[in-house]
C-alpha cells in the first residue's frame, strides 16, 4: 500500500468522494464536504474504484486528483449536479 493525496479543486459546493476497494466496501466517504484533501491508501497491485457526487452551481468548475494525477474535471452543468465513477 502506497499513500496518496486525494483531492478536490472546487471554489463552492457539497461534495461526496468515495475510493472502493471492495464489493463489501467500508461506506466510508473518503472526500466528504467541506473537507477538500486527505490521504488515501492505494494498493498499486489492485484496481479500486472511484465515485464522485458534487452539488453546486451551474458552470462551478472543478478537479479531483490523486497526487498529480487528474482523475475527473469538468463543470456543473445546468442541473446543479455532476457525478462520476473511475477506476483508480
């Protein structure tokens, strides 16, 4: 296992980030609102997963990365909401 900084580049908004290691994950929220930064363990050997759910307002742009490593970016659209999943 390998630490690494995950973290969320936003301005304003509600944020749940969500590392899964396993089917049975803990249901912890590694990323939760107004937190915007922490360390994750990450098994370099294993594939984990990745889900995001942000609520802020339409064009708000954001980041999430992993060390230096950009995850997901985008904008809010015009629902207030954008959500995605990856593989870490």
């Amino acid at each position: 296992m390998v630490a690494r900084k995950l973290k969320l580049e936003i301005q304003d908004g509600n944020w749940m980030v969500n590392v899964i290691e396993e089917n049975n994950d803990d249901g912890k929220y590694e990323l939760l609102h107004p937190n915007k930064e922490t360390e994750i363990q990450v098994d370099e050997d294993k594939m984990q997963g990745l889900e995001y759910n942000i609520v802020a307002k339409a064009g708000t742009r954001y980041k999430l990365t992993l060390d230096e490593i950009v995850l997901a970016e985008g904008e809010v659209d015009d629902t207030g909401v954008a959500n995605g999943k990856g593989v870490i």
